[in-house]
C-alpha cells in the first residue's frame, strides 16, 4: 500500500481545523472520494473529510519516509 500526502492550499472557514502549507497524510476513502472530498487527520489528531480542493497532491522523496512513518 502507497502512503499518499497532499499539502494544505486553502483552509477557508477551517482555520483551526487546517494549517496551509502543511503536509497530511490521506486515509483511503472510496465514499468521500466519489463526493470530491477527502479524508486526512486534521489538528485535533482524528480523522476527517474536508474539500479536496483545498489540497494538492505531493510525492515525498523516499529518504522522508521514514520521518512520515515513525509519527
């Protein structure tokens, strides 16, 4: 499985929900995806949907991963 991650471009009305130009992890979503939504673990450390449009999709060089994948 591919560990996917966007960077933050827009937060509208979702200040404190979403950083910009922060990196999040996406969790797979069949469901939201099918609504242009997308789940990533915001601020408060769960699990949400937001726009998809508010973020953009990032590869992250494979010398990071390890960073990602001890968090």
């Amino acid at each position: 499985m591919n560990t996917q991650f966007v960077v933050c471009v827009k937060n509208s009305e979702m200040e404190a929900s979403l950083e910009l130009k922060k990196i999040y992890e996406v969790i797979e979503d069949a469901s939201a995806k099918e609504k242009n939504l997308i789940r990533i673990i915001d601020e408060s450390g769960e699990d949400y949907l937001f726009p998809a449009d508010y973020f953009v999709p990032i590869t992250i060089p494979q010398a990071a991963h390890f960073v990602f994948n001890s968090m």
